[in-house]
C-alpha cells in the first residue's frame, strides 16, 4: 500500500536511571539548553548508554508500516543550527538529531519529505518512575513547524491511506486541507490523537466536519485512534464516540492498555482482549503506534467501509494487539529490535 504520512519528528532517549517529570509542576516540557544539561548529566551519572531512536506518534506508525512492507513517505519538521565552517563563515546545517532522524526513518525504508527550520530538532526523554515508564522531559522544538506548502497534494491523491498526527489539526491552514480530502474522501484517512492536546484537536475536527454529510456511498473509512485518556478528552470535548460511528465510515479504535481494546463501528463496539505479552511494568512507548500500523496492515487496502466486516475488524484488532505486544519488549519504538517475524 502506499501511505502518507504526516506528523511531528521527535528524538526519543531513553536512560534506565529513575527520574521524575523535569519541568515545572509535574510537567515533562523544558527549554532547549535544560534538556542539554539534562543529557549531559545523565551521559556524565549513568553507566549504561543512554538509548536514542526515531519518534513522534506518527511517525512510529510509518516506520512500523515500512517496516511491514509498504510504501510509505512521512512529512515532517527538524531543525537546523548555524556552523562555523571551514572559511570561518557561518552557514546553516541539520543539528545532530535531525540527522540521526533522518538517517534512521531512511533505514526503516521510510521516504522522507522533511523540511527543515531554525531551532532544535524536538527531543523526549523516556524514564522509569514510580508509576512506571514514561516521558520525563520533552522539547518540541521545531517538530510543530509543519507547514501546508510541505504537503504535496498529487501524492496524497495517489495514496491508499492518509495518516495525520491529531496535533497538526490545530492549525486552521493546515485542517482545512486534511478536512478538504476528508470530504473528497478518495484515500482512506487515520487520524491519530498521539497526544492529550492530539486529542482535544482531533475531537475539534471531527466535531467541525461531522456537521456536513458526505453525500457520497461506499466511501473509504476514516480511522481515528485513540487511548483511554484520549478518548475520555475527545468525549468531554463533545464527541459521542459511538454515534458518531454510524455515519461517514468513521470508526474509532480506543486502545486499553493491558485491558484490550475496542473499535467502534456502525455504533457498535467490538472488544479485543490484550495480548499475553502486554505487562504494565514493560516499556510501553510508541505501543499504541504500532497498534495502529498492525490494525491498518491488516485491513489493507480499503476502498469502502461498507467492506469492513465485523470479523475483518475483530482480525486487525487482535493482529494489532500482537504487534503492540512486541514494542514493549525493548526500550522505546524500536521496530527492527522487536519485530523479527512480521504478521502477514
């Protein structure tokens, strides 16, 4: 299938030291020069390697997706630093984490359709606390700056699916044109949340083009995924999950944890139980990305959601919750690391 994606670049840490969240009351987001100090110190305090590898929401699901087979490009912004170069001028250069971001989705087998902006490449850093694993400090930096004219529109046409990341939704520029194919509808659309403000703008969107039917049948599906947290924020901003699934080929796909998962469809739920492997003290980043690279692997190439059956879906579900499984057997979204023998 070809695949186009587009969401935020972000470089993934991961040290095995226990740490709290590093910003000011309990938040994980600092400034650029507090997160270099906090690697510095953690590089100068730690025995063991800090761990690095590609990530951002959308774009754990485009490696994943790559990984699996298929032909996938994936939008987004890194940064650029200004270098002293060997005629002592200065000129711009990709800083250290773009490049390892660039070089590493070209790896997976990713097309990348980057462009690059003043600033740091953004950055997470993934720790154990005493709730278990999760992000500690994270710096957007430039990962928000996508930009319309990035998009290019004769290959989002030429796509079998369009994955957006929920927090591009926010920007009206960049709304109008995903609502613009999301009412031609020719590809089948994911939308996914990745974040708690994900959630809130992907709940906006929907809500904002819910208004208008497409007066078109056999549409292909628009897929909205979401975990528990994300799906609670997208129902106190106004979206009934369930009859929202009877109308335009929405579906949404609620992840549980270790407590399954759930799909939507027709106002209906179905319900998979999680995989044997899923553990709660595991490493659980970018889990919920590969669900949602598995549940798309294995509906495939859907031309209309009047084609997605009851047992089609029930399938992707528990394909999807075996490919999670996976993820959280090694520290961060490493696909290559944890999948060895992909579902066909």
């Amino acid at each position: 299938m070809k695949i186009y994606a587009t969401g935020r670049a972000f470089i993934d840490y991961f040290t095995p030291l226990q740490m709290e969240a590093c910003g000011k009351n309990g938040s994980p987001h600092i400034s650029a020069n507090h997160f270099d100090f906090l690697l510095q110190q953690i590089k100068k305090n730690s025995s063991e390697n800090l761990l690095q590898e590609t990530g951002g929401s959308v774009c754990n699901t485009a490696k994943t997706m790559a990984y699996l087979g298929h032909n996938v490009t994936f939008v987004g912004t890194i940064g650029i630093e200004d270098m002293e170069n060997s005629n002592h001028t200065i000129e711009k250069v990709v800083d250290e984490e773009g490049n390892f971001f660039l070089a590493t989705i070209k790896k997976y087998g990713v097309t990348p359709h980057l462009s690059f902006c003043s600033g740091k490449t953004g950055r997470c850093l993934v720790a154990k606390t005493f709730r278990g694993y999760e992000v500690v400090a994270a710096c957007p930096g430039v990962a928000p700056e996508i930009k319309v004219s990035q998009l290019d529109l004769e290959l989002i046409q030429q796509s079998d699916w369009i994955i957006v990341e929920g927090m591009d939704l926010d920007k009206p520029e960049f709304s109008s044109i995903i609502a613009e194919q999301y009412f031609k509808r020719n590809s089948a659309m994911a939308l996914c949340c990745g974040t708690s403000f994900g959630a809130r703008s992907t709940a906006n969107f929907i809500l904002n083009n819910a208004k208008q039917h497409i007066h078109k049948s056999n549409i292909p599906p628009v897929i909205i995924f979401a975990n528990d947290a994300e799906a609670q924020i997208m129902e106190s901003t106004g979206v009934d999950i369930a009859a929202l699934s009877k109308d335009d080929g929405r579906i949404f796909v609620v992840t549980h944890g270790c407590g399954g998962s759930s799909a939507y469809i027709n106002g209906k739920r179905l319900f998979q139980e999680s995989s044997e492997n899923m553990n709660p003290q595991k490493e659980p980043t970018g889990a919920g990305d590969v669900f949602a690279a598995f549940f798309l692997h294995s509906i495939g190439n859907i031309k209309s959601e009047s084609l997605l059956t009851t047992e089609t879906i029930s399938q992707a579900l528990k394909q999807a919750s075996k490919g999670a499984s996976l993820i959280v057997n090694v520290p961060l979204c490493n696909i290559q690391s944890a999948i060895c023998n992909p579902f066909n």
